[in-house]
C-alpha cells in the first residue's frame, strides 16, 4: 500500500488530496482546499502547504505530486522565477520526500528536472484533469471553468492533445477562456449592458465580479463565493446587488432590483457566448482527429451554469459531468487528485483504477 499527496497551488486557490492506493487500486481519497492569494503573501506560501499537509497526512507518504498556476501571479517577475520560488517553498515542506512535478506533456517528471525547465512545468494543472478525464472516456472535450477562468481540454484515443503549451498559445487556440465563476471583473465580461431601454456603457473600475452576478441569480452560494469581493464588504444578496450597480456608475437607489437582475443575466450570458467562442475552436479541431463520437465532460464550479450551457447552446448533447467519473471528494480538487493518482501510478508501474 501506497499514500501519494497531490498540490495543485493556484494563484488564488490551493488545493491538496491524499489517495491510498493497494494493489493497483484505489482505496480512498481525502482532500482539502484553501483561498490564499499568493500575491498578497508570498512569504507565507510554505506555511500554507504545511497547513494542508497536516490536515491530510497521517502516516508517512510514499512520494508527492505537483502542479501549479501560481506563477503567473504578479508577484514574480517572470514565470520562470515564480516557479522556481513555488518549487523552492514545496521542497522546504518536504525536504525528504520524493517530489514529482507535472508538465504541459501530461507527464509527472523529477523534481530537479522540473527545476532545469520550469516553463515546462508552468501552468500545467489542466494536464491532470485531462489525464483522468481520458482514463475513462477515450474522445471528449472537458470544459472546466473554475472560479478565474476555464480550461478547453481535447483528449483523443485516451489521450490528451492540447493544441497550447503555454497560457499564451491556449488563449490563442481557444483552449484557455479567462473568465470565470468567481473573480472575473464585470468590465472584463462586457464592455456594454442593456438599461433602462438603452445601452450603458461600463466602469472599467473594479467594482464587481462574475460571483457578484451568479450570487444574485442564484447560481452560487455565498459559502460558494470563496474569493474577496471587490469592495471588502460581504457575500449577501443586497451588496452583491449593490457592486452590480456601481458597475454602470449608478447604485440601488437609482436602480431597480429587477434592472440589476436584468443586468446580471446579461452578464451571464456573455460569458457563456465568451466561453462558446472557445469550444466551439477546440471541439472542431477534435472532430477532425477523430470519427467517433466525442462527448462534452463538464468540471469546475461553474459546470452547471457555464459549461453545461455552453454545450447546449453549441447543440452538442453528449454532455458528462466530471463527478461521474472520479470520487465525488475529489471534485473540489481535480488537479490535486490527478497528479496524487499520476505520482502512485508512476510508483506502482501500472495504471491505477478507481471508482466515482
């Protein structure tokens, strides 16, 4: 039997799981997620891995996964250098253990190897969701929109055949959509709403966020609304309402509840045309690899309101949902659990199995 820890350390969100495997198979998952802006402390990132490795480990690891996102924060100067100091943080919480790092060819690859390349290695959290994902269906398209953006995965012949390398070379193919469930600007989404039968234009202040329109429809929970709001004040109906409206310079005196919902389904629905405009790229590309049938697999937490409609909109009806496919624990940390079950079939020699 082998305990394998997975990182998946995110610019805003770091998350952790822990898998138990014995004789090829998956005994248990256990996972634990995080909101920490690591722009905000950098200094403090080790602490933070310390704090998500207690609460998971209990018996001594066999080795650990890693992947990141984190080092595109501004914090860096280059990514190149924020890999390095995220590696550096990870080694200074394991100075013992084994530690492999996944890179954008769906591989687990040695720490120092990792350390020799690290635009290798960058951004390559997509990578493990498409890797299971693949396991389980042979051609697909995973839509994963996350709280930031959302992730265009192709897998053909159980294989992962991302066209990008790189988040620049994604945003250019369609593969990467930056905008998201949580932390998006509202001026980032549109640069226009409908009023008060006219077209505003918007602040391109940062006085709200995509959480701020899907709280109000009803497409999260405050609980859900894990990142910090624009303005610092709370995660209730009224202020999200509020942000929403000093969107157009005005606020909820000068608006209507109805006109700020208004808003806030206009919002929505550009998103969804954004994130359309990027499938609709990679789901072409994938039907010319392929003959067979290709499915939409959705992930992230915004699967139901974004990536579920987006598929629909497109006309595509083979739509799964991620929690079909993997332990109902891990969907809340997709990466982190990849790349654990990556590093014990790295260890093990052969391919893991598990059932969601």
């Amino acid at each position: 039997m082998v305990e394998v820890l997975g990182f998946d350390i995110g610019g805003a969100n770091t998350k952790a799981a822990i898998v138990r495997v014995k004789n090829g198979k998956l005994e248990s998952a256990k996972v634990a997620v995080e909101y920490f802006p690591v722009w905000k402390h950098p200094q403090e990132l080790n602490a933070l891995i310390l704090r998500l490795k207690n609460q998971l480990v209990t018996h001594e690891i066999a080795a650990l996964g890693v992947t990141m996102t984190a080092e595109l924060s501004d914090i860096y100067a280059t990514k190149r250098e924020g890999v390095q100091q995220i590696l550096c943080c990870v080694r200074q919480a394991f100075p013992n253990e084994q530690i492999y790092v996944l890179n954008t060819d769906a591989r687990m690859v040695e720490f120092l190897t990792a350390k020799e390349s690290p635009l290798s290695v960058a951004a390559a959290n997509w990578a493990a969701t498409g890797w299971l994902v693949a396991q389980s269906i042979k051609n697909s398209v995973v839509v994963d929109v996350g709280s930031t953006s959302a992730s265009i995965i192709p897998i053909v012949n159980g294989k992962v055949v991302a066209k990008g390398k790189t988040d620049l070379d994604k945003l250019m193919c369609g593969e990467l959509v930056y905008t998201g469930s949580l932390r998006t600007n509202v001026a980032a989404i549109v640069h226009s709403i409908p009023i008060k039968d006219g077209i505003a234009e918007v602040s391109s202040e940062l006085f709200a966020q995509s959480g701020d329109a899907h709280l109000v429809l009803g497409n999260i929970t405050s609980r859900q609304f894990t990142s910090e709001t624009a303005d610092g004040r709370g995660k209730t109906f009224a202020e999200s309402l509020a942000r929403l409206a000093r969107v157009v310079c005005a606020d909820t005196e000068m608006l209507t509840k109805q006109e700020i919902l208004n808003m806030a389904q206009y919002i929505h629905d550009q998103q969804v045309l954004q994130v359309a405009e990027g499938l609709t790229k990679v789901y072409n590309y994938t039907k010319q690899l392929t003959n067979d049938k290709v499915s939409i697999v959705i992930a992230g937490l915004g699967k139901e309101f974004i990536a579920k409609k987006v598929a629909q909109q497109l006309g595509l009806t083979e739509i799964v949902d991620l929690a079909n496919l993997i332990p109902s624990d891990a969907v809340v940390a997709t990466p982190a659990f990849g790349v654990a079950l990556m590093t014990a079939s790295k260890l093990e020699g052969e391919k893991i199995q598990w059932m969601p």
